[in-house]
C-alpha cells in the first residue's frame, strides 16, 4: 500500500510540475507579445517625436528669419 501512495504522490508530483512550467511557458510567450507590441508603439512614438522636433526647427527658423 505505502508503494501505491509514494507513486500517486509521484504522479501528483509530476502532475504540478508540468503544470508550473506549461504556465510559465504561457507567462513568457504572453509577456514577449507585449514587448513586442510595445516595442512597435515605442517606434511610433519615437518617430512622431522626430518629426514634430523637425517641424519646431523649421517653425523656429522661419520665425528668426521673417521677424
């Protein structure tokens, strides 16, 4: 019987191991999505940014020079 029960306990083991890592499994794939999805916002952002600093240049400059 107590041979019965340390392979059950086995399994019930093994059973939470598999699970622990399928989980984290779907943590690390479900967290390189949203880097991955912030990363191309980052690059939007980035280039709204490096056109509006042109546009304030060029605003800047017009200005300096019409005034």
């Amino acid at each position: 019987m107590k041979n019965h029960d340390l392979t059950k306990l086995s399994n019930q083991n093994d059973d939470y191991v598999k699970r622990s890592q399928a989980e984290m499994q779907r943590r690390f794939v479900d967290l390189q999505f949203k880097r991955s999805e912030l990363e191309k916002q980052l690059k939007i952002v980035n280039e709204v940014l490096f056109s509006l600093g042109r546009e304030m240049e060029q605003h800047y400059s017009y200005n300096q020079l019409y005034k």
